[in-house]
C-alpha cells in the first residue's frame, strides 16, 4: 500500500459513494458464512435476526 490508513480513507474513500458504501455492508451482512461473534461460555444471550 505504502500510505497509512489514513491517507488510504483521504484518498480513496472519497470516490466512494455512500450508497456503494451502504449496499457493500448489506451483501455482506447477508451471507450466511460469514464470521459470528465470539460466545461467551455460560452467558445466553438471544438476538433478533434481520432476515
């Protein structure tokens, strides 16, 4: 990459739109296979699903 993290967000994000942004995190938020939180061992805790 050769620029920091920052610079990368200056740089590049900006061509970015929002709604590019917004549909990326969707698709992902979508697929089954991705990775699950952590679960604590002896704590249950029930959560909504979005599907």
């Amino acid at each position: 990459m050769g620029h920091s993290a920052k610079t990368h967000s200056e740089l590049y994000h900006r061509w970015i739109s929002r709604q590019y942004h917004q549909r990326a995190f969707e698709v992902m938020a979508s697929k089954s296979e991705r990775l699950q939180a952590p679960r604590i061992l002896g704590h249950e805790k029930v959560v909504k699903s979005f599907d």
